[in-house]
C-alpha cells in the first residue's frame, strides 16, 4: 500500500473530536484550527439572512 498522506488526514478528521480555535470575524470567513489535530476549515461569519459588517462600517453608517 503506498504511503499517501491525504489518506492519513482523512483518517485523523474522521476520528478527531475538533476543538477549534477560530479567528475574530475580519470578513465574511474565519479559518479555524483544531487544537487536537491540527486540521483547518473555513467557518462563514454570516447566515443566508444576515451579513456580516464590520463594526467600523457599522459605526459609519450610525454617523
């Protein structure tokens, strides 16, 4: 069997209970990290009914 990594990688998020660790909302993604594992994925910081807005451009759009 050849030794393929993404085969390892899947192996791993299919067994890992994620923990992520997310970064602040600075547009309409985040990427988060597994603090157990290491895996990485993409968290939207809006639903289909709200977008996200920075809260600068919120504050000028009070002004």
């Amino acid at each position: 069997m050849a030794d393929d990594d993404s085969t390892d990688i899947a192996l791993v998020d299919a067994t890992c209970r994620h923990h992520w660790d997310i970064e602040p909302p600075s547009g309409d993604v985040s990427q988060g990290t597994c603090r157990l594992c290491g895996a990485k994925k993409q968290f939207h910081n809006s639903n289909s009914w709200q977008k996200w807005v920075s809260p600068t451009k919120r504050t000028q759009e009070k002004a």
